[in-house]
C-alpha cells in the first residue's frame, strides 16, 4: 500500500496562518481510504495557529522564512520540516501532497514580497522532501483521475 503525506489544511484541519482550512474533497479521499496521512510542518515546527503570515525571502544567500513585521521564523519551518521527513522515512513514504504558494508547503513559494507574487523558490518542506527524493505533488495538479487511480492501484 502507497501512502502519501498531505498537507493538514487540505485534510480540513485548522492549521494555516490565519486558523482557516483549504479542505479539499480529493485529498480526503484518500485519508477515508487509509491512503493519506496529514500533517502541518508549521505546527510541527512550534508555531501556533493562527499566527502572522509567512514568506520567504533569500538574504545573504540563505533561504529565509521572515514574517511581514519581520520576525525569523526560519528555525520553527525547518524544524517542523525535518519532522515531516523524519515521519516520511519512518513509515517509508515516497510521496506528499502539499498545499500551492506555502512557505512551508509550496512547491513554489511567494517571493517575499507580501504583495502574493510567486517566486521561483519552493517552501522549507517541500524543497527539503525534494532533496531526499520524496516526490512532491503540488494540489492544484492533483485530479480526480489521479485519486481513482491510485485508490485502484491500492485496491480500495
């Protein structure tokens, strides 16, 4: 059996920024199928719901996660990362579905800005789940034919 990480706010958990969710019915698909486990790196990492929005920033060369009033945050989203992938070996999952634009989560990030321009720069987790060779799906390209072929390719 296949399973996947999936980011918690597409599981309708209420783990973003601002304490909402972007529960997505394909997503729980596959957690009422055994099939999807979710998490929230940012909560992983320390940080409490709800909270100031995100966004990474590149300064000195160094990838970091700074709020609008400037606050680091850096350390909570590598730690909630290294958690995730921590989890990922564990139960050895080779693939996660994770929510679009995150700091954490996005395979491409927003740029830093604060005015929703996307960068070019993935998220804490998602580029750390890259680099260990966990395939990362971003949600806005999961379809329903995605999800009834690997709840077929699972039996379920």
């Amino acid at each position: 059996m296949e399973r996947y990480i999936v980011s918690g706010c597409l599981a309708g958990l209420r783990c973003r920024y601002d304490g909402a969710t972007k529960n997505n019915e394909l997503v729980n698909k596959l957690i009422e199928a055994g099939l999807a486990i979710p998490l929230c790196p940012e909560q992983l990492g320390g940080l409490s719901t709800p909270r100031e929005g995100c966004e990474c920033q590149m300064i000195n060369g160094e990838m970091r996660v700074l709020t609008k009033t400037g606050k680091d945050c850096t350390e909570n989203f590598k730690k909630g990362a290294e958690e995730v992938l921590k989890f990922a070996k564990k139960y050895n999952i080779k693939k996660a579905i994770l929510q679009k634009n995150s700091p954490s989560c996005g395979i491409r990030a927003y740029d830093g800005t604060f005015t929703r321009t996307l960068g070019t720069n993935s998220g804490i987790t998602a580029k750390l789940l890259m680099d260990n060779g966990i395939e990362v799906i971003s949600i806005e390209d999961l379809t329903e034919d995605d999800v009834n072929l690997i709840l077929e390719d699972n039996n379920v």
